[in-house]
C-alpha cells in the first residue's frame, strides 16, 4: 500500500478473512468542526479489516498532532489526537429499502458499490470527531477585546476606546462634519 491509497480490495478481504493496513496519511490540513487545523506530525493510520458474516468490519486508529486556533485569542494550540475508526461496509444489494428497517440498525453501517472500498473518510472522521469543541491555549485565556482587537493576555491594563460607530465609518462621520459645519 503506497501513502496516497487508503483503499482496500473487497476480493482479498473475503479470500483472506482478515487484512491489515498501516502507514502514515497524508494530509497537510484537517477541517475541524470551527476551524482549519494544520497536521504537525505525519498521521499514523493502523486499520484492521475482517470479514464478517453480516459485512466488511473495519476498526483501527489514526494518531496525529495538529493546531488549532485558541477560540478566544486565535493563538495556536497543539492538539494530540488519538481517534478510532469503525465501520461495517456491506453490499449496496444489502441497502434497507424503507425508512423503518434502516432506523433499526444504529451501527455505522456503509455500503459499496465497487470492488474497492475508501478508507479515507473513515480516517479524516476518526480524527475530526476527537477535536474539543473549544479549543484553549489555557483555562485563563482573557481572549480579544471586542473593539479593538487587542490580545487581552498580553495587555494587562488594556484601555480600549470604544466607539459609538463603527470606525471603518470615522472618514465618511469627519466628512458629515465637514458639511454641518458649512451649512
């Protein structure tokens, strides 16, 4: 298997019962659920595909280390992430027909429909699931100042301005002045 292909044989999974993959992922970036996160260390990727009596059943890991953005200050946080992949591939032949019988079964069960199966999504969700929902640089993070921007850790007697305008407007409000005054 070459880095780039993380797919299987469905024809050597059924012939041999049980097949490892292993190696590193390759991926510059990973899309987090709020931000888009740079993978710092190469993405160790073992999974195990066996088969089944009711299907293809994969598990394995994906280990990684990526940045986050701090969600109040934005500076980057490295994040040691450890996820799981599993999933239950079946035939599409296998698909429920109805709503019904597919609400019956509450396993992460996938189908296909050529002789190879991609793993790829299966390893990028193994990581993506395992990122916080908010990301800290640390539990005292005082974030930005809403006005003005300014990293609130780094001034710690910061006096902000606060306008009663926008200040991109602060030209076009001295123009309007301008013209009081004249008229």
């Amino acid at each position: 298997m070459s880095a780039l292909d993380w797919t299987m044989s469905v024809e050597e999974v059924l012939l041999k019962r049980r097949i490892i993959l292993r190696g590193v992922f390759e991926s510059e970036y990973i899309d987090a659920p709020t931000a888009r996160c740079r993978v710092v260390e190469p993405i160790q990727v073992k999974i195990v595909a066996v088969a089944a009596r009711d299907g293809i059943a994969v598990g394995g890991y994906a280990r990684t280390v990526i940045e986050h953005p701090c969600d109040r200050c934005l500076k980057p946080v490295l994040l040691k992430i450890s996820g799981t992949v599993e999933a239950l591939y079946k035939p599409i032949s296998e698909m429920p027909t109805t709503e019904e019988e597919e609400l019956k079964s509450l396993r992460n069960v996938l189908y296909y429909t050529s002789d190879r199966i991609d793993l790829t999504d299966r390893i990028i969700e193994a990581i993506v699931v395992e990122v916080p929902m908010k990301v800290l640089c640390s539990e005292e993070c005082k974030g930005l100042c809403p006005h003005c921007g300014a990293d609130l850790n780094e001034e710690k007697n910061h006096k902000c301005v606060k306008f009663d305008f926008d200040p991109r407007w602060k030209k076009l409000l001295l123009v309007k002045q301008d013209l009081t005054k004249e008229g």
